[in-house]
C-alpha cells in the first residue's frame, strides 16, 4: 500500500482549524456569558441560572453544528473513503488470479544466455548463492507495493515447488546477516544493497557445498520505486548506502546501482572459484550492466527474473528445471555501459539558475515546507530512444555494435529452436500483410515471436528516422517439436508513417522502398521484403487522417522544443557529441518565461471569455433526468441533467476525486471507489488490496497480447469482488534511462510494445466494466524533480512517435475511459492544464470519451483547479481541500467546470456498477453516526430546554427562593 502523505496531513489540520476556532469560540463565548451574568443578575436567581444553561445550550448546539459541518465539509472524503465497505477477494478469484500470475511469469523470464547447455538443471540439489535470494523482488514501491493480505511466494519457495533442493546453511548465513530489505520509499531512499562479505564464507561452508551440489545460481537483485530514480553515483551527496565491510566501500565515486557492488563482486569471485557451473539470476525490472560476464567464464547461464509479484516466483523454478520453457523477451536493449547511453546526460536534476520570480512555498510528501523552483530535463535525443538509436547508430557507422550493446531488444533464448519462413508481401488498399511460419526444430514445446520491423527511406537532412522500428508482432502457441504455425501478420501502411513537425507539420509517409523484416530480435534479420511506396502520402485533411485519427494532427508542440539541440541522423549523426552532452545553460529563456504559469501568477479573470453566458444550475425538476439513463455521450438528455446541478454539486465532485468520485443524490450518483497499483488493486484507506501480480515490465518481456488481455479482465474480476469502479493503471511511459525509478510500473523503451501490452489491459478491464486510468499522461519518464515543476523539453516528432504512441493505441484500440495527466510541465505548460495535449490531440484528434484526473493533488505551488478545469482537467485526486476547488464563478469557469462533470458521470454510469441502473447502497457509517448523535443532541436539548424552563417558572412562583434570594 501506499505511504501516508504528510503534506495531506498537514492539509488536513489547516482545514479543520475553521471548525474548531469556531467550537472552542462558542465554548468561551458560553464561559464569558456566565460569568457576566453572574455579576449582573445578583438577586435575580432564576434569571441568572436560565441565562446559564440557555448560554451553554446554545454554545452545544453551535459546537454540534461546527463539527457537523467539519465532518460533512473537509472531512466527508476521507470519512466516506475509510468507512466504506470491506469487500474482499472470493476464493475461487484469488485461485485463477494466482494460475494467472505464474503464467505471466512463466512467459516473462528471459533466458539471456545458456552457454555449454548448462541449462535446465539435472542435479535436483543446487546451492543458491546471494543475499537476494532470501529476500527477493516482488514489485515496486510506492504505487506498486503489494498486499499483505495474501501469501507470497518467494523466490525460495519457487524452487522449492519445481521439486529443487536449495543448500539450506547458506539460506541461514543470508538471513542471520539480515532479515529485510532496506527501505526505498516514497519519501526516504536507503540504497543499502545487503551481502554477504566473502570473508564470512568459512571454508568448511564452501567444502559443504560443493559436495552438496555441482551446481550454484546466484541471485542478483535490484528494486526501484516512485519517488526517485536509481543513484547513478553510489557516492553523491544525499545518497543513503551502509557499505558490507569496514574494511572497503562497495562502491567507488562515480559507479552506480545498477552494476555490481565489490562486496557482490566478490562473492561471484569465490563462488567461481568453486564451481565451474553458476548460473546468474538478475531479479530487477531495470536493466543491469553486465559488463562482469566476460570475467567469469564460470557463468555458463544469465536469467533475467523481472520483480515477479506475490506469486510468479513459482515459475523460476520451473525455468530451472526445464518444467518450463523460457518464453520472453527482452523488453529493453542490455548495453555493456549504461553511462554510455545517448540519455545518461540528460536525465536526473537539472535546476534553473534565474527564476527566483516563480518560486512558491511547497509542503511536500513529507510534510516539510521549502521553496520551489522550476527544473527542468531535456529530451534531446529526440526519437533515438532505446534500440532505434543503437541500431541506426551502427548502421551510420556511429558505434561498433558489438562493443555498445550486450543483448539487444526483443532477444531471448529457449530450450529449443525455431524457424520462420516469410512469404510474400501484399501491399493493398492501404494494408500490409504476409505469412510467416514458425516451426518448432528443438526437441522441447515451447513458442515463438514473430518479430517484425521496417527500415524506411531516409534522405540526408530529412524527416528523422530509425533504421529498425517495430511494427508488429504476434507470439505462438506452443509448439510441439517438430510442430509448425502459419501467424498472419498485417498493418496498415500509415503505421510507417513519420511525423514532419518543421514542413508539413502533419504525419507523412514518404514514397520509396521500405524493407519489412521478421527478425530475432531488433539486431538479428532473419528474412526481409521491399513494399514501395509509389508516392507520398500526408495526412492532414479531414478525411485523410492518420491511424484512424478524428481529426488530422498538426503540431501542436512547438513551444516544448525550446532552445535544445536535438539529435540528428544527418551526417551519420555527426552531432551526437554536443547533443548528447549535460546541459551548460541553466537558465530559463525569455520565451518560456513568458509562457511559464503556476499558483503564483495564474490568474484565471484574465482568461476569461466575454462571449460565455452563465449556463443554468440548480434547476430541480420533479421528473428529471437521472444519471442511469444517459448513458451515451450524445444523448440530448446530458442538458436537462446538468442544468439540475448546483456549483457546489459539480465543484465537489471535480475536486474531491481522490480515489473515487463522490455522491451526487440529486441525479442517482453513487460514491464510487477506485483503487491504485500497476500490479493489482490497493485501496489504501480501508487497507484492502488483490492479488499482486508481476510487475509491468514482466508483461513486455512475455510479449504476449492475450496474457496482457487475460490480465486486464482479471482486474475486472477482482474489482467486481472488491467494489472497484476505476482502477489507477496501466503506466505506459517510455523507459527512456536505465535508471528511472518507476521502470517496474512501465513497460518498455518501445512505443509499440508498450502500447500493445496497455491497450489489450484496458480493454480486458474494460469488457468487466471497469474503466482504466491510462497514466502518466504523458512523459512522466523519470522520478527525479517529478513534483518540482519539471519543465520537460522535446521535439513535436519524438513526442508523438515515442512519448504519445502508447497513450494514442490504449484509446483508439484499448477503448480507454479514464487517463490521469502527469506532474511534469511539457515545455513550460503543466501537463494538468495543457489544452494542446488534453483538448487538442486527446479529444480532438484521438476522439477519447471520458475524464482526465490529476496524479496525485497536492498543490505543489502548480496544481489548481481553476486553471486546469478550463484547459481539460476534468478531476482532482485529492481527498482534502487546498487548491483543488474552482475559486472563480465566471461564466467561463461554469461552463469549464459543467463540462468536467458530464465527462466525469459519463464516465462512471457506463461502469459495471451501473449495469442495472442506479445502484443501491447505504448510507455511510460515519454519517448515520452522525445523525444518530443528532437526534440524541437534539432530544438532549430539547429535554434540557424544557427543564430549565420548568425550573426558571418555579423558581419565579416559589417564596422561599425569592426570599432568599432578597437576603
């Protein structure tokens, strides 16, 4: 689950403060009032003890009525989100969500080598190396922890189910040296990487195991998480590590996680000295710099285990074996040195050096106070992201290939062979298609992947294009040996399509020859064809739109280009150098200072529109439309409804939006809920949680459409079970660095795959009625300065082919519903309130029906709702009040925010909730709570009032009271 946020904590109280100055005002106005009238009613007794206990039961009711609005005002979110029901999991769901899982997994461990057949393992006994091994990686943290509510298998216990013996005394030596994983969390990072010095493995442990088992595996682990991305200096400032040894540190200035710490050298040092048969486990989600492999020829085997959730480490075992068949592939290329990628000098902190005018008091996660300004990453280089760039760059004759890239993207071995055989490519009324097949030449069953490719015309100076990109794929059914599969492969020739932002500022596809290759993998052709483009086609009319388009992209991007330089195949990338070096200029340019806008200077009078007229609210009709009967977006109903709705009623359904939408009784709405978690469904105030499955990029390295769909509708089964109407997922930003920290909860550097694995999720959720919140919309690419007003600069081309793709396909081919727009500004607009990306190419071009949500509504010093609710935000995912409320009631401001509230019951009444009509569902427990208090308070005072006016009447009639009182 999610961490509690201290700055919605802090939020919290300031809210309440109103409320409670008011009760504690009407206490002491009670106190004053008594003893005023206690020295000005002296001789007058029944006047002064009814002036008492009229003042103290006014001071009650008035307390009762603070509080009431208190708990009914800034608290009725967080209320009706702890309070509701707690659904839980059916036995027979979390049976086939677990089948499930170890399927997923069973797909995604990649076999990246298996020199000398050392693998599967025929000694039953195995000796298992690394402190990870007892302590493994099962997902993410932040938005991608796990439940605790269900058993989990770890990675031990997996091999244990495939029916292997692990050496029992290294387990102990692991866990008596440490039992858990140091913390890397939201809001504190300890990059702490527990194992064993070499020194503590005594002689006779290493004799014991070698007569235990000839075979050993070593466990290497990584984990990431949301809220910072992976050191890329183990010794920079702020970084927290406890090295292994006193006597040496693990890691050198300069050196970064994601290669071997000395104290793990060493172990795989002494574990090859011992045995001649090691196989290496990677269990991490980012790629990891396997430069130490040629040093150790002892390793015959490299398994790459992505963090397999609570129950996929059931299927390493198999793998080991041969029970299971290694089925994936590699979802990212593997590069020798990853400070050597074209993107290592541009990704991290980068903070502006002249912008002291926008900087704003920000209370962050942790509740701590400071000043922000704008940071800012630029993209610059361009479309060259992942294998696009290595294999144009040795095309160009830029890098020796072999020297730069390890394994390359889409590779993978298996315990058997295959062929493909491609047959003739047919080029007709706009689509591409041709046969492949895949015959099974090994001796074990296993399946294959179709890998296809283009390589289009490029002219010198032109249109930017990769020499390799991935255009389709389609995996097989298992294959018997000796078996065969005829796929059918096609895709409409637009896919090939570029984007020409500097001259027709529109998708072009050039004529020429374009060369269509099924391949091993993005480096390996196995067979190749020529489609010729007879002429050249651009899209940008109406009715000539590109990928089914609603209406013709044009760029829409300018302003995020800003002053980089970008990288450019001309001259066989003769500017890499200078656009690949760190940036020397920190300083904001006058152009995007004159776009710039947060809290500070966002004024929303100065946007309104004269020519907007007040839209009706409030209009009560005794036969009004309710939500269960509009159901389609069209439907001339939507008017009647809206103008039913008040501006509280449609400003707190937009504002308080975290985690669910509320109630609007009025029209049939229902408070409905919506769970986070990439992996699975985490509701983070009741606590309740589903199965956890592998992590995202699990998924890209299967490559397998139907198990991305099979996982979508278990979702939905799940949410049924758990009463869960949206679901904060599926993440499809780019692995753009090795070292973003949230590469568990994306899929690949790849556009297409990506987009493939999002869009089958939110379409298989989608059948259950469950809408998905496609995110981060979009370019959310690293964790580093996410939440600090992050200026992210990059081209038109690269945003639409690479950073947009993904989002594009999970609309037009997902059917998605729901998207949540990012925290980081594109150029030097908040992607929150970017009407180019949520009206112009969302909408307008990409015909989505639904509503965009903020991440996380914390304020930040960038989020409000004014500005965002006008340019295409449609809801706030926060729980209490700060900026997430329109403050201005223009006309404008009205019609913006009667917008967002159709989008939003749209949205939510087609759910599986609303299936047959207007669900039925009690009243909260906290307010029932509260109206029973009420009646109680209410038949308090009323039985206090009538005693206390019995009492003053009496005391009025009785002689010996006034008696003595007159003495």
């Amino acid at each position: 689950m999610l961490q509690i946020n201290m700055a919605d904590v802090v939020a919290v109280l300031h809210s309440l403060i109103p409320y409670l100055a008011i009760a504690a005002g009407l206490l002491l106005l009670a106190l004053v009032v008594t003893v005023a009238v206690n020295k000005a009613t002296v001789g007058n007794r029944p006047a002064r003890k009814l002036i008492h206990s009229q003042a103290w039961l006014v001071a009650l009711v008035g307390v009762v009525v603070a509080l009431s609005m208190m708990l009914t005002g800034p608290m009725s979110t967080l209320l009706n989100n702890a309070t509701i029901t707690k659904y839980q999991l059916s036995n027979r769901t979390v049976t086939q969500a677990n089948a499930l899982a170890k399927d997923v997994q069973s797909e995604a461990v990649t076999m990246l080598q298996n020199n000398d057949a050392n693998l599967p393992i025929a000694n039953k006994k195995v000796n298992v190396f690394g402190w990870g091994s007892t302590n493994p990686v099962y997902g993410g943290t932040g938005s991608g922890s796990m439940s605790d509510q269900y058993p989990t298998v770890s990675l031990l216990d997996g091999f244990k189910q495939a029916g292997l013996q692990t050496n029992t005394a290294l387990t102990k030596l692991y866990t008596d040296y440490r039992k858990d994983r140091q913390v890397v969390a939201m809001f504190a990072q300890d990059w702490t990487l527990p194992e064993v010095p070499a020194a503590q493995y005594s002689g006779s442990l290493m004799r014991d195991a070698k007569a235990y088992s000839d075979q050993a595996v070593v466990v290497i682990t990584r984990v990431g998480g949301e809220g910072a991305d992976l050191p890329t200096n183990m010794k920079a400032k702020g970084i927290t590590y406890k090295s292994n040894s006193k006597d040496y540190d693990d890691f050198k200035d300069g050196e970064h996680f994601l290669q071997l710490s000395r104290t793990e050298r060493d172990m795989i040092d002494l574990v090859s000295k011992n045995f001649n048969k090691v196989t290496l486990v990677y269990n991490g989600a980012n790629t990891f710099q396997f430069d130490f492999l040629r040093d150790y020829p002892q390793i015959k085997s490299v398994l790459w285990c992505p963090p397999a959730g609570q129950t996929g480490f059931s299927a390493l075992g198999g793998v080991l074996t041969g029970a299971v068949n290694p089925l994936g592939k590699t979802s990212d290329t593997f590069i020798r040195n990853l400070k050597q990628s074209n993107s290592f000098n541009n990704a991290g902190a980068f903070a502006y050096d002249n912008v002291d005018e926008f900087v704003q008091k920000v209370t962050g996660f942790a509740g701590k106070t400071s000043d922000v300004k704008p940071t800012f990453v630029n993209y610059s280089e361009g479309i060259y992201v992942g294998y696009k760039f290595y294999e144009t760059a040795a095309a160009e004759g830029l890098i020796n290939y072999d020297d730069t890239v390890l394994y390359p993207f889409g590779y993978g071995l298996s315990y058997t062979t295959f062929t493909q055989s491609m047959g003739a490519a047919t080029h007709h009324d706009g689509k591409v298609s041709f046969e492949v097949t895949v015959t099974n030449t090994g001796d074990a069953p296993g399946k294959d992947v179709v890998e296809t490719y283009y390589n289009p015309p490029y002219t010198e100076g032109g249109i930017e294009k990769a020499s390799t990109n991935l255009i389709a794929f389609e995996k097989t059914k298992e294959l018997a040996p000796g078996a065969s599969q005829v796929v059918k492969i096609a895709f409409n020739d637009d896919a090939m399509a570029s984007y020409d932002a500097s001259k027709a500022k529109a998708y072009v596809l050039e004529k020429g020859d374009y060369q269509i290759s099924i391949q091993a993998d993005a480096h390996s052709v196995i067979d190749t064809k020529t489609v010729t483009m007879g002429e050249t086609v651009t899209y940008n009319t109406a009715s000539h739109t590109h990928d089914g388009d609603k209406k013709a992209a044009t760029n829409r991007f300018d302003q995020a280009a800003g002053d980089v330089v970008y990288l450019s195949r001309a001259g066989h990338f003769a500017n890499y150098a200078k656009a690949t070096a760190a940036p020397t200029n920190f300083s904001m340019s006058a152009d995007a200072k004159s776009r710039f806008t947060n809290n500070g200077n966002y004024d929303p009078s100065k946007h309104n529109r004269e020519s907007d007229v007040m839209p009706t609210t409030g209009a009560r009709m005794e036969c009004g439309s309710w939500i269960c009967e509009v159901r389609r977006y069209e439907d001339p109903q939507w008017k009647t409804l809206l103008d039913q709705l008040t501006v509280p009623e449609m400003d707190n359904l937009s504002a308080m939006a975290g985690y669910g939408t509320q109630a609007i009784p009025s029209i049939g709405k229902i408070q409905l809920t919506d769970a986070d978690g990439p992996a699975s469904l985490n509701n983070n105030f009741t606590g309740v949680g589903s199965i956890g499955f592998p992590a995202s990029t699990a998924f890209a390295c299967t490559w397998n459409k139907a198990l991305a769909e099979r996982f979508g509708t278990m979702i939905g089964t799940m949410a049924h079970d758990i009463h869960v109407a949206g679901w904060y997922a599926p993440a499809m930003n780019i692995h753009r660095n090795a070292f973003s920290g949230r590469t568990f909860e994306y899929f690949s550097e790849d556009s297409l795959l990506s987009g493939v694995m999002a869009s089958n999720q939110i379409a298989g959720a989608r059948e259950k009625g469950v809408y998905s919140f496609m995110k981060h919309f979009a370019m959310n690419d690293q964790e580093t300065n996410r939440l600090n007003m992050l200026c992210t600069w990059a081209n038109e081309q690269s945003i639409r082919e690479i950073y947009l793709r993904p989002f594009a396909m999970s609309v037009k081919e997902g059917g998605a519903q729901a998207a949540m727009s990012s925290f980081n500004y594109i150029g030097a607009t908040y992607a929150g309130a970017d009407a180019a990306l949520l009206k112009g190419v969302l909408r307008d071009e990409w015909g989505f029906r639904g509503f965009v949500l903020t991440d996380y509504f914390g304020g930040y010093g960038y989020q409000n709702a004014d500005q965002e609710i006008r340019n295409g935000n449609d809801a706030m995912l926060a729980t209490t009040s700060i900026t997430n409320h329109v403050k201005d009631k223009s006309a404008t401001s009205v019609k913006a925010l009667r917008l967002a509230t159709k989008n939003i019951l749209y949205t939510t009444v087609n759910g599986w909730q609303y299936a047959n009509g207007e669900p039925k569902v009690a009243m909260p427990i906290w307010r029932t709570a509260m109206v029973t208090a009420w009646i109680v308070v209410a038949v308090l005072v009323l039985g206090l009032e009538f005693l206390a006016i019995r009492r003053y009447l009496r005391r009025r009639k009785s002689p010996a009271l006034i008696a003595g009182e007159s003495r």
